[in-house]
C-alpha cells in the first residue's frame, strides 16, 4: 500500500551541463523523437505553427510534424520561454511515423494547462486512442491521468496543477504504467498499454477524438525507447527544469510491513502512520517532503526486499534528497526465524537498495516489542539477539534508529502507545516513531 509517491534526484540534477559540457537529450541514441518549441523559427509571436516548422531534434532525424493544426506560436511560455499553444478545441499535432517503439519506452512532455475548467482532455497520446495516454481531468480540480489496461478505463490521481509548469513523464513497461509530475508520482498501476507506437498525437486523443482536445501549451516533447538508462533520464531531468526553471521536493519512503503501513491507526497507510506523521515533523514539512508509504502488512524481510525491487527501486532518481528506512523482521521471527537470520535478510535488503539507488541514504531500525498471544520467549529471545546484532553493526545503513530503546515502546501492554493486539501502535505510538526517525532524516539534509 502506498500514499503520496515521488522521486529524488542524483547529484548534480538542476544542471544541464554534465563534465562542463552543454547537454542535449538529442545527444543521446535512447531519443527518438524530440520536439522543441526553441527551434521553431520564422514565426511570429501569436502566428501560426505550421507542420514544417516543428521539426525532429533526435537524432532520427524524423523531420517535421505529419499534421499541424490551429497550432499557435508563444515567444514567451513558461520560465519566458517558446512554447506551442493548443486551444483546446481543434488543435492538434501529429508527429510523423518513426521506428517502432515497444514497451518499455519513456515520454518526457513539457507543458503548462490553460484551463482549469476542463475535464477528461488529452495532451499525449500513442497514434491510436488509449495507446500512450497523458491527460487533465479538470472536473473538481487538475489531474493526470493514464489508461491501464488500453481499454479506455482510466485511473485518474494527483492535485491541482498550480505550478507554471510541468514536467510529465510517463513509464509504459507493458506490465505497469508511472505517471509523474515534476518528479512527484502522482499514479503508478499495473498493466497499461503494451502495443508498440509508430508516432505520437500532441493536444488530443490519438483518435483525433471530438470532446477530448486539451487547451494548454506545450514546450518539449522528448520520447524515448527502452535502451534509456537512469542516469540518462537525470540528464534529461536536468536539462528541463534548469531550462524551465522548476523546483523539486524531497522523498522519504518507508519500506516495512504492517507496523510501516500503520495498522492499529486512526489511518492506516495515510497521515496517522508514522511515515504520515514524519512529513510534518521534518524540516520543511510537506512542502518539501513527498512521503511513500510502501508498508505491506504480513511481509517478512526477503518479502519487503521483493516489494522494493518493484516499487521502489524503480522511482529513485530524481528527487533532491531521497530516504529509504526499511523496517521489518517481526515477521520473520514470529514465522520462526532466528534472530541471525533475520539480520542477514536485513543486510541483503539494505544491499541490493544501495546497489539499485547509490545516491539514497539509508535508514535502518531495531525491532520494538509485542506481545500478543502468538509471541513466545524463544521469539522474544531472537529480538533481543536481532537487535543486538543491529546495534553492534548497521554500517550497512547511513542512519540508524534504535526503536527499541525508547522505553514509550517496551511494554505493548501500554495502551497509551500500543494498539490493543499487543503488537500494532496507535496513533501516539507511531508518532513516537516518527519523532525518533525525524533528527536522523534531518541530518541528512
């Protein structure tokens, strides 16, 4: 289960040079196709953006636009750069046929909404309907949005597109779709459209779909095949919010089972869980911090490990400061596993996240005390030898939170903290949690 989602960024994003040198997502092979509204010239502000004026950056060498319609030329777009506007009723851009573009592909799209008004409007998608879907439902506020499954069934999530402007970027793999905006994840789902792509529609529905045309402006479009690499999608980053000067947050993300998701909680999975309640406990509370909440209830480490390859691995790289705290274990010892092996469990979880995001810092934690019915002394004994073991060597860690030393925590029959199953907290108790986590995570910067 999972909250607000969001990513983080390597050293040196916000830059768009890499080694001293000015970088261009067209230097790169995994770039199919680009489209810059900077190089559109011999238009006047307000003129018409006719097919041949927008043109393939990429290395492809696509040419210009297939079709263009009602398009109109900005000079001054977001952060007073050129931008190409779309009225919201018959304008649209299709870009000509390239090579086909199989899942896993990458599409990076620059642009600003105009209207706060409308609902269910596209500004991306494959050449046909619900093939590689972005898109506003401005019903009650501004969301993004991405068919699932191709069907047309879309899952709408996000807030109000307040900023100048957006990066959106969309992973398709096939297997699951990520929707992101300025570097927060607004909806990850499984499925999402797997057929392969030959062009790409700006402004509507790859149908042409009457009803569905957004009105917005559109700066940079920036499609990508599987062969990017993550470092190569933080170039891509860097270059476009240096270039339209936009700003990032922050990205805890507690990996861990039930105690993580928060059960026994007045919200579990949300604000009363003690990655909800850490938000506002650091420096900058939620408007510098996204908070993941990837707590599974039931999961032993090995277990949490395999949901951090699939859902959390894949979203690091592009947040300023990036936390992972991964907490677990009780389950492993209340299934019958040592206190040593679950030690070990733990050392591979914190080494295959190092391994997959270099630049996060990492959080490890003792196991507190339960005490329900199914806990026995020889359980309790490898607690207190997991514990040990953690106090005595979390070099494996960046931080370190001994939980299990607050004495708020060592008596689950204190219903002051502990839920009444002797093994969950209540509110207080994760808030404990969250007060203990909040110092290390600050230190971090």
């Amino acid at each position: 289960m999972f909250s607000t989602l969001g990513y983080k960024l390597f050293p040196g994003f916000g830059s768009n040079t890499q080694g001293g040198a000015s970088f261009s997502p067209g230097s790169l092979t995994a770039v199919k196709y680009w489209l810059n509204a900077g190089t559109i010239t011999g238009v006047s502000d307000g003129g018409a953006v006719t097919a041949a004026k927008w043109v393939d950056q990429s290395l492809s060498a696509n040419g210009a636009l297939a079709a263009a319609t009602a398009l109109t030329y900005r000079a001054s777009g977001p952060n007073s750069k050129p931008t190409v506007e779309f009225d919201g009723s018959t304008s649209l851009a299709t870009s000509p046929t390239f090579a086909s573009l199989n899942t896993p592909r990458r599409i990076f799209c620059v642009f600003k909404n105009l209207d706060n008004t409308q609902g269910s409007k596209y500004f991306l998608d494959g050449q046909a309907t619900n093939t590689n879907v972005m898109a506003l439902d401005g019903s009650n506020s501004i969301f993004w949005g991405f068919d699932s499954d191709g069907s047309g069934n879309h899952k709408w999530q996000g807030g109000e597109l307040t900023n100048p402007a957006y990066v959106a970027d969309g992973l398709y793999n096939g297997a699951s779709t990520t929707i992101t905006s300025n570097n927060e994840i607004l909806i990850t789902n499984s499925g999402g459209p797997s057929a392969a792509i030959t062009a790409i529609t700006l402004g509507a529905p790859g149908g042409h779909n009457a009803g569905f045309f957004a009105h917005i402006q559109i700066s940079e479009l920036i499609v990508c095949d599987s062969t990017l690499t993550g470092p190569q999608a933080t170039q891509i980053y860097g270059y476009l919010y240096a270039k339209y000067a936009l700003t990032t947050k922050k990205l805890f993300i507690g990996d861990g089972d039930s105690l993580t998701f928060g059960t026994g909680s007045s919200v579990p999975g949300g604000s009363s869980a003690y990655p909800g309640q850490l938000q506002l406990l650091l420096a900058g509370g939620a408007t510098t911090w996204i908070i993941q909440n990837q707590g599974s209830a039931g999961t032993t480490i090995s277990q949490i490990d395999s949901n951090a390859a699939a859902l959390t691995d894949p979203i690091c790289g592009y947040y300023t400061r990036t936390v992972i705290a991964g907490w677990g274990g009780t389950n492993d010892l209340g299934n019958g596993s040592t206190g040593a092996a679950t030690y070990t469990a733990l050392q591979t979880y914190f080494a295959n996240r190092r391994a997959s995001n270099a630049s996060s810092k990492l959080v490890a934690m003792t196991i507190i005390a339960r005490g329900d019915g199914s806990w026995t002394g020889a359980m309790e004994t490898e607690r207190l030898a997991f514990n040990t073991s953690l106090r005595n060597n979390h070099a494996f860690a960046d931080g370190f939170v001994d939980l299990a030393n607050d004495t708020r925590l060592q008596t689950p029959s204190n219903t002051t903290y502990y839920a009444g199953d002797q093994l969950h907290l209540v509110d207080a108790g994760y808030g404990v949690v969250a007060s203990l986590m909040q110092p290390v995570i600050d230190a971090f910067g």
